[in-house]
C-alpha cells in the first residue's frame, strides 16, 4: 500500500480553526478537543485509506467527501504524486457549490 502525504490547503485550515474556535466558544474546551481530535482522525483515516470518502462531482471538477460530525471534508488525491490534499472543512447546512 502506497505511503500518502497530507496537504491542507490555506482555506481547509481557516476552516478548521474556525470549527474550533466556534465549538470552543458554544461547547466549552472539552468538547473542542473531542471535536478537534474527530477531524484529525479523519484525515488520518483518509490519508491510509485514500478512497475512504464518496466520489462528488461538484462545479464540474471531482473530489472525494468525507463526513465527520456535522462537517464535510472534501479532498483530492493525486495518485502521481501520492498526495491527499484536503480543499476544504464545511458545515453540512453549507452551499458546497459556493464555497468550492
């Protein structure tokens, strides 16, 4: 099995950071780390299990979703350079086609 480096893109981490900091500001510091500690397992699991999430075609480029929580990771693998790159975290409630 192929070895998987993980990019997060500038926006994916924004998006993360703001997760964070909106669960740690309505749930508290034990529920943020939960959280936090949810979504990083799940890029764990996507980056040893590349074809983990479901197939989307969306704004008509391909991308792999994933979800965790109330969120939804999209991500692209790019098998010539063995690479996961995590595009970006959003709410379910989210136009996924406006934040794309």
């Amino acid at each position: 099995m192929k070895n998987y480096s993980l990019k997060i893109t500038p926006k994916a981490n924004e998006d993360f950071k703001d997760i964070l900091h909106y669960t740690l500001s309505e749930y508290g510091e034990l529920q943020m780390q939960k959280y936090a500690d949810k979504i990083w397992n799940s890029f764990q699991s996507i980056k040893s299990q590349p074809f983990l999430g479901k197939q989307a075609l969306i704004n008509g480029k391909g991308h792999f979703i994933h979800f965790v929580g109330k969120h939804t990771i999209f991500y692209d693998v790019n098998l010539d350079e063995s690479s996961i790159t995590i595009i970006r975290i959003l709410h379910q409630k989210m136009n996924f086609i406006k934040h794309l």
